[in-house]
C-alpha cells in the first residue's frame, strides 16, 4: 500500500510540474487547433513506429523475454522521461522497472538499459553527423550548424570514455560500493551475475549491440519524418532531406541541453532559427516543436497511468506469493 502511495504522489508531482511548466510550452492547444484533431490523432498513431524501434533494438540485446515487454518499457520510458524530466534518469529506471515487471532479472534489466541507452546515443551521433553533411550541403551558412559541429567534435571522447567506463573496473566497484558501506542492509551482488558481467558480456557480443545501434537508427530516422508529417499537416511542406537535417540538428540540440528539463525553450528557439533557413514562418516552426509537446503529453500520460497501473500488479503479486506468518 505504501509503494502504491508513493507511486502515485510521484505521478501526480509530475503531472503537476508539466502543469506548471505548460507558460513555457507556449499555446500547445493553439498549435493542436491549427492542425486540426485529425492532425492530433495522425501524429499520435505515427509516434509509436518509433517506440516499438527502440523497444525492439533493446529487446535485440536479450535471449529472453518477449518484444512486446520491452516495447511497453520503450514506450513508460519516453513518457515518464518527457514529464519527469526534472527527475535525472527518471525514464531509465521507470523503464527498467517494467522490464523486471515483465519478468526480466534486475541485473539484467540494469545492464540492457545501460548498453541501450549508449547504443541509442551511438546511433544518435551517426544520425547527427548525417544531418549536419546534408545541412552544410544545401546550406552552407549559419552560426547553429558551427555550434552543432562542434558538439560533435566534443562528444566524440566523452561517447568514448562512457563506453570504456562501463567495461572497466570501475563500474564493479561503484555496483559494489552500497554493499561496502552498508554490508548489513545490502549484499554485495553476484560478481559472475551482476551488472557488470552482464554489461561486459553485452558487449562483447558485438552483433547484437549492432543490431540495437542499427534499429536506433532507423528510430531517429522515422522520428524525422514526424517532423515532416507536421509541417505537411500545418500547410507547409518541405522535402523530406531538408526536414531530416533539420531534425539531426534539433535532436541534437536537445542532446546537447540535457540539463534543461525537456529542453524548455531550447527545442522551441532552435526550430525558429533553422526554420527560418528553410523559409518557414516563426510561428510555423514553433507551432511543429508544440506539436511534438503536445504528442507527448498524449501518449505519456497513459504511459504513467499504465506505468502505475503494471506496478501495482506486481506489488499485489509478490504479496500474494509471500509465505503467511503461523
């Protein structure tokens, strides 16, 4: 009762911040109104292509469990990751949560979220590079591509030191680190079974974080083409290769941004400043960066709900399978 509790006042401090925050979103109903409800539904049945993308590339570094349990992780993650925000690392281990829900080992749920979340950023890169050559090829001008190019260059040896600090001893001592200071309250996890031996076997497996970097890939793709899809619905068309650069480049900028709760503003002031290069209105561009806001709190809030809803279950389960006392 009291984990439910707790749940539940964590959903409703998060709904209440989005509420809070909703000044700095701008006119989300203005930009939903102008493309129409039709419009609201079409962008909110396309999303989910890109969800069960990434629900899949995580369920590729696993043996077990079913694409379906790991394609509603993808889906809590993104929403408890959009209205928590605030909350670092909050999507990550909601969705690592559902996985040990659906069956998953929690050494194991741990690791895969681990080697997922870089393999997802590895992709992302690739995916930004991409968008900065076809950017610099059709436009050759502007300050924010300059300052894109050079986060590139920046992310490169922290990308790298990441993925060699998850390989190293270091991760064993900070999995073990709760158990040395507290060895009566924690005990100290399964060197051959624990996080670190699973993040070490993970990617020693080099097809498989291929596969997870690959369907990455084609996620960041097709949420490019979300991009694309609001502008056509809003009345201005672009070509999809423009729009792809435009997306590399907005996405990442929010990566870039990562200490600003959802980018608040940043996604906003970057699509009005690339757009502009592309010819669009400043209310045009803003109104396709509300549309996604918009999409967000649509599909996140059931993903909280269900978030609740799946925990509750499990919490109800192992009451029920623990022995009664005599």
């Amino acid at each position: 009762m009291m984990a439910a509790l707790v749940r539940f006042l964590l959903i409703a401090v998060i709904l209440a911040t989005a509420w809070a925050f909703r000044s700095h979103l701008g006119d989300v109903g203005g930009a939903l109104a102008g493309a129409g409800w039709s419009g609201v539904a079409l962008m909110s049945l396309y999303h989910p292509l890109a969800i069960a993308l990434c629900g899949l590339a995580w369920f590729s570094l696993e043996t077990g469990g079913t694409p379906m349990t790991f394609i509603l992780g993808r889906w809590v993650r993104d929403g408890v990751g959009e209205l928590a925000s605030f909350l670092p690392l909050a999507g990550e281990m909601a969705g690592a949560r559902l996985l040990i829900c659906g069956g998953i080992r929690p050494a194991a749920a741990g690791a895969m979220t681990v080697v997922d979340v870089t393999a997802e950023v590895l992709a992302q890169f690739l995916f930004s590079l991409v968008g900065v050559t076809i950017w610099l090829t059709r436009h050759p001008t502007g300050d924010m591509v300059r300052w894109a190019m050079i986060g590139l260059g920046l992310s490169i040896p922290i990308l790298a030191a990441f993925v060699l600090l998850q390989r190293s001893s270091v991760m064993r001592f900070l999995e073990t680190l709760p158990s040395r200071l507290l060895p009566k309250v924690w005990p100290a996890p399964d060197a051959e079974n624990g996080i670190h031996a699973r993040i070490t076997a993970l990617w020693a497996d080099h097809r498989r974080v291929g596969s997870a970097v690959l369907l990455h890939l084609a996620a960041w793709t097709v949420s490019a083409g979300e991009g694309w899809l609001a502008l056509k619905l809003l009345g201005h068309p672009l070509p999809f290769i423009d729009v792809l650069a435009l997306e590399c480049i907005i996405f990442a900028i929010r990566s870039g941004a990562f200490f600003i709760p959802a980018a608040l503003g940043v996604q906003e002031g970057g699509y009005m400043l690339l757009g502009a290069v592309l010819g669009l209105p400043p209310e045009v561009a803003l109104a396709v960066s509300l549309l996604k806001r918009g999409r967000a709190v649509i599909l996140g809030v059931p993903a909280l709900l269900t978030w609740q809803l799946l925990e509750g279950r499990a919490a109800r389960q192992r009451t029920a399978c623990r022995p009664s006392a005599q």
